[in-house]
C-alpha cells in the first residue's frame, strides 16, 4: 500500500512516499525513513536502536513495536522522530557523554551513578554504529563525581586525545567556580 508521509526529524521535513504493507512494524521502517531525511547519517541504523527510538504519528506517542495500522498511519500523517512542541524535560543523570565523531556525533547523553555499557545495541546507551561492539565501552560514575572509563580490547577509543587502551581511564569532575569564589571572598573578608 503507498500513503504519502511526512517525516520530521532533526528539525528538517521530508515529504515522502511511504510504500509498505498495514502489517509492518514502524520500527522495520524506520532505518530508511532516516537514511531519506537524515542522509549518509541515517543510513544504517542497528534494528535495536530503531525499535527504541521514540514516535511520534499525528502528534500522538507511539511504540516502534507497533504496525502502520496499530499507530494509525494513513495519507498525509505526519511521523516525528522529535517531541511535539511543549517545554523539555530537565536532564537527568550526574554526568554526560558526549558523542564528537561518527554516527550520531553531536548528541549528548547524561549517565546515572553506576556502570553504564555503551555500544551499538547495548543495554544502558545504545549508538547509531553498526561497527561498534555491544559493550564497547564501560563507564562507571562514582558519587564523589570521578569517572572510570574502560574499553573493549583493540577499539581504538580515545579520551581527551588520549588512547584509553587496555586500562581505565578516570575523569576528575570539574570544580565548581561559584563555590570556589564564594569560598575566596569569605576568607579575604575573614583577613
């Protein structure tokens, strides 16, 4: 069956011409649907990743898991990879993961305290690489604000243009300079 679609993703529209069968699920759609409006960057997308990504048909959330015909897609729907308009949600997490290269560069993720495995369809953060194992990273946020990042032997990963190689890197957090002022100005008034 052919409905004509628009697809919203990354802030950019691409009127398309969606030939599929009611029974397929959006997620089976949903690595060529990017490679249309995402370009070279959308073009491979891990079928986990897909299944997880959030929908949106009409406005309305809907489940990857769900076919054309279960999330209502008809002539003229609209498909949204972004939220409809409405405030944000503040992040969560204590600490972030940026990602500077490859698929899926520019986006930022917040880590919880704990271990976090990354990696293409990885348990905790899954990225947009076909060429990443599923637990190539592990990285570990302790409370005191110190993280421990470790690597898959023979990844190549790199931190602050450093290797990580076979042994954890750690990352000391970042002082606070509100803290460190207030604590200058209360001791030259202390003198």
């Amino acid at each position: 069956m052919r409905w004509s679609v628009t697809v919203r993703a990354g802030g950019r529209d691409a009127d398309l011409l969606l030939d599929a069968d009611p029974g397929q699920t959006l997620a089976e759609l949903l690595p060529p649907l990017l490679a249309r409006v995402r370009g070279a960057q959308g073009a491979e997308v891990h079928p986990a990743f897909a299944a997880r990504t959030p929908l949106w048909v009409d406005g309305a959330s809907v489940d990857a898991a769900r076919t054309l015909r279960e999330a209502g897609v008809r002539p003229g729907s609209v498909l949204s990879l972004d939220p409809p308009d409405r405030p944000a949600a503040p992040p969560t997490g204590v600490a972030e993961l940026r990602v500077v290269g490859g698929h899926g560069a520019g986006r930022v993720h917040r880590l919880p305290l704990g271990t976090t495995l990354v990696g293409c369809g990885a348990t905790g953060l899954s990225l947009p690489d076909l060429q990443l194992p599923a637990d190539a990273l592990a990285v570990t946020v302790a409370p005191d604000g110190v993280v421990r990042v470790r690597e898959v032997p023979g990844l190549g990963a790199v931190l602050a243009d450093e290797p990580l190689e076979r042994a954890p890197a750690e990352v000391e957090p970042a002082p606070r300079r509100g803290r460190r002022r207030r604590r200058r100005a209360a001791a030259a008034e202390a003198a």
